[in-house]
C-alpha cells in the first residue's frame, strides 16, 4: 500500500472528471481545494515539515484564503521560502497556522531572507518531503514522532548559509502571521543550539544539532549578524516590536556536500526537547537516513492494515492515499502537555472533531484501539483541566475552542469504545465529565428550552444524552441512566413537523436539508416526523437530486447571490463539505439500501481521483478521506451506536486488520467498477457463511473478525427492504419532561417556539410519545402562525454566509516603543554586523556595546547574562 501513496493528492484545486447523473445535481459550497500539504509526517505524530511559502492554510502551496468556490492563487508557481514544522492537514478557516522554525537553505546573504525561490523539482512519500529550489539547493525532511531531520545539498558556493527563523509563524495572508509573545535562544557549542518560543500561549522548545564541519554559527537579529553573542531573550512581543530573528550556519560549500540538521521538539522545555531528539534519532551525527528507514517502516506497518484487490492502479492510489490522509492527525504527544504539569496522554489537532467523529475516530478504533483509548483519555484529561471537552483543540492556550459547529462530540466516540467493552478507560470518571459537560455553552438552552440554536446543536446535545446513558448502564448508574434517556428524546424539538425537516435557524456551512437527514437514535420516529416511510423518501430523493437538472458549481469568488442561490437548492453536498456526509445511508432505515448504493457509487468514483486535485473539498484532518475508506469498502460505522451498516463494496475483496483478527470482505458477481458505470446492488449477504438478512452488523461482530461475503447484481433486489432488515432504532419508552415556550404565543416564525400544544401532550403522554399527534398539533399552530417561510429561509441563509470566515483580526498595533532584543556574552563585547554575501567583505560593520539595543534605542535592563 505505501508504494501507491501520493501525498500530493488535495494539493491544488479540485480536477476531476465531469460528473454525470446524479453526481452532476450535488452542489459544492465549500473551497473546492483538498488543503493537504505533501509534507513529511508520522503516523499521528507531533510534528510535520513542508516547504513553506506562506499560502493558505498549510503554508505549503500557492492558493490565498478561500472559504467557497474555487481558490484564488497567490503564486503563479510552487516556491518555498524555506521548510517549516507544524501544520495542519485538510482544514479551513481555523485561525492556527503555525510553520514555526522555518529553515532556509541560501547561497545569498542573509539581507535577502524572507525571498522565495521557485520549487524546480519536488518528491513525497510517507514519512519523507524533498524539493530542489532554483538556487540549486536541494532539501530532503524526515521526521520521527518528536522530531525532524534535515540534509541540505548545496552547489559549489563560498558562503552557503542554513538559517533557522525562530520568529516566524503563521501565514503570508492578511492576519494570518503568528506573533511569538516571548522567546529564548541560545548556542550552547558548535553545532548545537537550544530556545524555546511562546507561540499562541503554548511554549515550544526545541534543540538542535547540525553537522556544519568548519561552518561559523551566530545569532542574528533583524537579518544582523551578531559574532561572539550566545543568547537571545525576548519578552512581550508585539506586532509592532518584532524583529526576525534566529541562529545561522555559513560556509563554503562543493557540489554534493551535504548539511544535516536535527531537531527535537518538547512543549515542555528543551532538556525535555534533547532526550526526544536522543529517542527519535539516537546520537549523532548523520542519523538521516536511519530516521527516515525507522518512519517509513511505521508507515508501512499502518498501511498493511487494510489491503484491497483492485487490478487498477489509480483506484489503488486513491485509496492508498485516503488511508494514509486518516492517520495523520489527530497529533499524540504523551507527556507533552504544555498546559498542566501532569504527565500521560496528550493531544492536539482534532481540529475538526465535526468532521473526524463519524469516520476518522470509528477507524482508528477500528484500527488501532489502543490508539483510540490514548485520546480518549487524552480528551477526558482536557476535560478534567479546562472544563469542557473540545469541540475543536489545537496547539493554543483559553479560549480558541470552536463550539459552533457542534456539541457533544466526543460523547459519541467514548460510547462506541464503552460498548465496544475496549479497556483502559475508567469509565466512572468518563461519566462524571460526560455528564458535565452536557450542561455546559449550548446545553444550559437545551435543558431550560428543550432546544438549542442553531437548531442542529439540539440533534447533538440529544444524542450526546443518549450515548452518556450508554457509558451510565455500563458503570451500573440506572437512575441516571433513566433521566439522560429521557433527555435525548428532546430531538423530536428541533424539527418543524409541517416540513419534516429541522427549523428555521442557522446552519453553520450547510442549510436545514444537510442537517435534516444525519443518523440519530431514533430513526423510526425521525421518519414519523417527516410523515411516515413513503414521505421520507420522497424528501431523500429530493435532497440527492433524483431527477433534478445539473448545477453549475460556484466559480473563483463566487457572490452571496449566487450561494444563496445554490443553498436554496438543498441539495447534497457530494462530500465537497462535511454536514452531510451521513446522509446517503439514511436510506438503509427507510428499506432502500438500493438508494446508498447508487448514491455511494457516485461519490466514490465520481468524486475522489488521482493527481493534485484529486479531493472535491477539505480533507478536514482526514474526515473526508476515511469517509471514503469505509464507503469504498462496502461498510459505515453509525458513529455511537457500534453498528455499521452493510452496502455494495468498489472492491472485489478487501481486508481489514482489527482487534480479534482478520474481517474480510469478499463479493460475487463483482464487476470492476468506473466513473458513470453501472451501480452494483447487493443481492444477498453471508456472515461467517450464514445468511444475513439484516442491512447491519454489530460493532462486536465486525472487531471480532469474520468474513462477510456480498452477492452483487445489476439491479435492486428484495434485500434490506423488510422492516425486519433495517438498522435499529432506540425507541423513547419514557416521555420527556415539559418544555416552555421561550417567545410570546403566536409569535412569528417558528425557531425556538416550545408550543403549548405540544407540551400539554408530552406532559399527558405515560408512553412512546405519540409522534402523529405531536406532527398534528404543531402543524396547527405553524399553520395559525404569520410566517413568511420563504423570507425567513432567504434571511437564515443569509446570516450562514456571514458567519463563514472563521478569521480574526490580528492583534491592534501598539505605536509605543520597540521591546528589545537581549544579546549577552560576557567574555567578548558584541558586534553586530550585516551578513555579506563574501565573508571578506566587513566594511558596513558596526559595534554596538554589550546588551544596548539593535535597533539603536537605550539599552534595557541585562537579563540571563551567559557566565
């Protein structure tokens, strides 16, 4: 399987072939870029390193900010400013962008840093980036778990030079730059260098070694040499006081020589930084290509995980590479944690946990469980510390925790470990912040209204009450058990029983029909909302375009008409976004797994290619590619419910490696499929050679091991369309308690209305609720109501796209005085010099006495003097 990774795939702006059918109806809202970078990483490791040219939002690339339609280019080329550690992989607008510790290999003096040279020739595999620049400079990164190792190849040159910027951060976009609030560096002998850099509150250390025979090494600052200086201090940065500045290697170079630079990581601290450089690598020097050996062998053993038969190259490439885009992030950093002094778990870049929790966290408990239970309680440690569970956390200090996108998300991924019975988890302990963190942002409105805005918060917070009633049942808590069952029942209050779908609110990246159609709980009473089985379909079919016209996808900068427009389709986002990638199994609940089939088909060979534009929207920190890993093998995990569902493999046998052993998945009647082929129906099922009438195996059957055996044909048959065959569903055995209305009666409109009707049935319910009676009476009322439906929709739809661009100003600019740079030896008075392209040339130098100030001012108090 690595041999077919192409870490290049999601690169660049969506190329695929022209949709046909029904794929041609899906409309795309979202940037129609992957925002994959093809640098070197290991399997959910804590660092990355990539060529870095400031572009959004990896700062690998050469696209500026996009948050819809086709990205607009910042570079005419693939260039690099130099290589640098820290990104994220397939996201958006998520306002972290790190790329610290950029190194820039040069045969220029060190004035022109910051320049960017064109990327003439450039390579990818698991674990290791190379690119050859158009100064001749030839750059090669490995990585371990908690380092990164450089070799730089440089041409015949008197003065080549590695520089090392520890100030830079971020991106080359507007706001995008990151600002170090404080910093330390400090040469400790030749070749070796330590410092430690406070980027978005979260302190990162590193320490270096470089095997630089017969180079200088100095500190420079605002691109100065600084001969005879060994440390740098810095305290409270601002926009408007930073300088670069940072460590350098210069020297003559010959064709072929190469420099190899190491660097561990630690958050915390750079003796912490040393030993993680000593367990990656081992002592030096010349420990790259051992590094890289170790990495890629990692890689290959995660990869071996899942194989599959499929005599084409492309397709192997494909879903080689959405494989390897799943195990990315989240980054593990055991005994890393920069934000309280505990040792253990430890992890960052569950960037998008809207994204990642209905596919990516089902495959990495699939597997790799005891990876799952290291987050897991890595996730109820976060809790513990900062009182609520991440909705999204990256490397960053206090508040810059996305909520809106979503509540009560990790309830779902600790539910499928309890059922799945995987040890390792004190579960009282999870229960008690499970529980918790329900109350907690938007669940205080759910418990006091009965519904929470937007309005999909309601479907999460309902379902995170029923997955915690799971983990309550196991430890043995009934009572609570009880109340939380009853509390998840309140997802019957976020649907307009007129329509049969969600309310009027906001949807964040979506509208109300991507929110409408996920996999809950209930999906027997949720097809009762929409009017029973028949009206259901009729809303899918709908929904995914069947027997609609073709769409025009947005262009580059497309207008708020023309979004609008194209919400108001609601219509299926053919995986380009996120809300909806559930939805085409709903059709399993309603006895047309025919429908999943036909719907998958298009997505898997329609959607998803080879080359650079490969992805059809943001991978989202591997959301999108382990979507399609589970949909290519003929299997979706029900994110909570430890089901996964059963639909027509694109594969004529895989396997996939889990915890009791081997499942595999094997077809008859396969035939090889293409873009815009015939579907392949499934016809019959065996598991473990009995017959499976059931559209659904249990999470204990598939961990377990087993062979599930799929009979294909050219048309639907009678399979999964009993009312028997169909997916579960957890039917309410108590009513919920009474809620109130939060407006006065007959208020316009229908968002956040707790009707009184309905109250007075659940109040008088002693049953199941009575689904018809309650779609009755709030039908009555909305009828009564003065709503302009459409205007409300058109004005929701609206404030959508005002809440797209998840970017923040940076910080105000302070006009008042500079805060200096601390240069200190003690021994030698400090010069401080311009770096000439000729080591001959000294004839702009100039002294400045020990600890005065680079940029002319008053010399500062002395701090951290060097002995």
């Amino acid at each position: 399987m690595i041999e077919r990774v192409d870490p290049f795939i999601g690169t660049d702006v969506t190329e695929l072939a022209p949709q046909t059918g029904l794929a041609a109806t899906w409309w795309w809202p979202k940037p129609q870029i992957g925002n994959t970078h093809p640098g070197a990483v290991y399997p959910l490791g804590m660092v990355s390193a990539c060529a870095y040219s400031g572009a959004y939002p990896t700062g690998y690339g050469r696209y500026d900010l996009s948050l819809e339609g086709i990205p607009s280019p910042l570079y005419d080329t693939n260039r690099a400013s130099g290589f640098s550690h820290f990104q994220q992989s397939g996201t958006g607008a998520i306002r972290k962008y790190y790329n610290y510790f950029r190194v820039t290999p040069m045969v220029e003096p060190l004035d022109v840093l910051g320049r960017s040279w064109d990327i003439v020739e450039e390579a990818a595999e698991p674990g290791y980036y190379s690119a050859t620049l158009d100064s001749g400079v030839t750059a090669e990164i490995t990585v371990g778990p908690k380092s990164a190792v450089h070799r730089y190849t440089f041409p015949r040159h008197g003065n080549a030079r590695v520089v090392i910027d520890f100030s830079l951060g971020g991106l080359a976009i507007p706001y995008g730059s990151t600002i170090p609030l404080r910093a330390h560096l400090e040469t400790l002998s030749p070749g070796v260098a330590n410092g430690t850099v406070v980027a978005e509150g979260a302190p990162i250390s590193v320490h270096i070694e470089a095997d630089t025979p017969q180079w200088r090494q100095m500190l420079w600052y605002d691109r100065r040499l600084m001969p005879g200086g060994t440390r740098l201090d810095f305290d409270h940065i601002r926009p408007t006081t930073l300088r670069n500045f940072g460590l350098m290697w210069a020297g003559p170079s010959e064709p072929g020589q190469t420099i190899e630079l190491r660097i561990g990581f630690s958050f915390r601290g750079v003796e912490q930084a040393e030993k993680n450089l000593r367990h990656d690598c081992g002592p030096g020097p010349a420990r790259f290509e051992a590094r890289r050996e170790r990495t890629q062998k990692t890689w290959r053993k995660q990869l071996k995980t899942i194989a599959v038969d499929t005599p084409s190259p492309a397709r192997r490439t494909v879903f080689s590479t959405a494989l390897y885009h799943s195990l990315v992030k989240p980054s593990f950093a055991a005994d890393e944690s920069p934000f309280w002094p505990a040792d253990g778990p430890f992890a960052f870049d569950i960037s998008t946990m809207w994204d990642i929790y209905r596919t990516q966290l089902p495959l990495l408990t699939a597997l790799f469980p005891e990876k799952a239970v290291e987050l897991a309680n890595a996730l109820l440690t976060i809790c513990e510390e900062e009182g609520n569970f991440p909705i999204g956390y990256r490397l960053a200090r206090g508040g810059d925790r996305f909520s809106r996108q979503g509540s009560a998300l990790a309830h779902t991924f600790l539910a499928d470990l309890c059922q799945l019975g995987v040890p390792g988890i004190d579960w009282d302990w999870a229960l008690v912040h499970m529980s918790d963190d329900l109350r907690r942002t938007y669940g205080e409105e759910y418990l006091l209204r009965g519904e929470a805005h937007p309005i999909s918060h309601t479907l999460d917070l309902a379902f995170g009450y029923w997955c915690t009633a799971k983990v309550a049942r196991h430890v043995g808590d009934r009572a609570l058990a009880a109340q939380f069952e009853e509390l998840a029942e309140r997802w019957v209050n976020a649907y307009d029983p007129e329509s049969g779908l969600l309310k009027d609110s906001t949807y964040y990246e979506g509208s109300r029909y991507n929110y409408s159609f996920r996999l809950q709980h209930d999906m027997e009473g949720r097809i009762a909302v929409s009017g029973g089985r028949e009206r259901f379909l009729e809303q899918l079919d709908a929904f995914f375009g069947y027997g609609a016209d073709a769409v025009v996808q947005p262009g580059n900068k497309p207008g708020a008409a023309e979004l609008l427009a194209g919400y108001k389709l609601g219509r299926f986002e053919g995986l380009n976004n996120e809300p909806d990638m559930d939805a085409p199994w709903a059709y399993h609940y309603a006895g047309r797994p025919d429908r999943t089939a036909e719907i998958v088909h298009n997505v898997v060979h329609q959607q998803f290619g080879t080359g650079r534009g490969g992805l059809p929207g943001n991978d989202d920190s591997g959301g999108l590619s382990s979507w399609y890993v589970w949909a290519s093998l003929g299997l979706f995990p029900v994110a909570g419910q430890n089901i996964y569902l059963v639909n027509a493999p694109s594969f004529r046998e895989a396997t996939i490696a889990v915890a009791g052993g081997e499942f595999s998945i094997r077809t008859a009647g396969f035939v090889e499929p293409e873009a815009g082929g015939p579907v392949q129906y499934v016809q019959s099922v065996t598991l473990d050679g009995r017959p499976l009438s059931r559209t659904w195996i249990t999470g204990e059957e598939f961990h377990e091991g087993g062979s599930l055996v799929v009979t294909l044909g050219p048309a639907p048959s009678a399979w999964g369309t009993d009312a028997a065959a169909v997916p579960p569903s957890s039917r309410p055995t108590i009513a919920p308690e009474p809620t109130t209305a939060i407006v006065p009666e007959g208020a316009e409109g229908t968002a956040g209305i707790a009707p009184a009707a309905h109250d007075a049935v659940i109040d008088a319910a002693t049953g199941p609720i009575d689904l018809a009676a309650v779609a009755e009476l709030r039908a009555a009322e909305v009828a009564a109501a003065d709503a302009d439906a459409d205007a409300l929709a058109e004005e929701a739809l609206e404030s959508e796209l005002d809440i797209e661009l998840d970017v923040e100003p940076g910080d105000d600019a302070d006009p008042h005085e500079d805060h200096p740079a601390i240069v200190t030896d003690v021994a030698h008075p400090l010069r401080v010099v311009p770096d000439p392209a000729d080591p001959s040339d000294q004839s702009t130098t100039r002294t400045t006495p020990t600890n005065a100030r680079p940029d002319g001012g008053d010399p500062p108090p002395a701090r951290g003097a060097t002995p």
